[in-house]
C-alpha cells in the first residue's frame, strides 16, 4: 500500500518531529480511507435496493423523511447522496494534503 511506502520514506529520511507529523497525517489518511470505502459500500448497497425498488413499485417509503416519493426521485435522491458522499471525502483528503 502506498500509505505504508511513506511511512518507511518518513521514518527513514525525517527528523524525529517531522516524522511523528508525518505519521499522524498518514494515520489519519487511513482512517478516512477505511471509513469512506465502508460508506461508498453501503452507499452502493443503497442504490442498487433504491434500483431493485424502482424496478419493481411507483413509490419508495423513505425513513429518514417518514414520507412515500415516487420510485424515480428516491433513486435520484441516492445517486445524490452518493455524489455529496464523494465530494466531502474528497475536500477532506485535500484539505488534510494542504495543512502543514
């Protein structure tokens, strides 16, 4: 894995301080790594039920909302959700690449 390149690239050519830093920004890169590919799965979970549900009725029950919308807009709603989903990870990752 790259991350763990680093960390031997870190340990091997930092000073002790830079090192730690070094270490702690790659631990928190795999961190948000990990979690984001846990909800980019569920996410995905998600959409193929919303498409297996538009498949086969005209109006999906949402529980967050507590409300009943037509199949078509709760499958937009997921891809939606999937897209806002993405976009934050990666303003994360860059905002977390841009620190000092």
């Amino acid at each position: 894995m790259a991350l763990e390149a680093l960390k031997a690239l870190a340990e091997k050519y930092f000073c002790e301080k830079c090192c730690k830093n070094v270490l702690n920004i790659i631990a928190e890169l795999q961190k948000n790594w990990e979690d984001a590919r846990h909800k980019s799965r569920m996410a995905y979970h998600a959409y193929r039920h919303a498409e297996s549900l538009y498949d086969s009725t005209s109006e999906v029950y949402i529980q967050k909302r507590d409300e009943y919308v037509d199949a078509s807009n709760a499958l937009a709603r997921v891809y939606d959700e999937i897209e806002e989903f993405h976009e934050q990870q990666y303003q994360t990752l860059m905002s977390l690449m841009s620190a000092d």
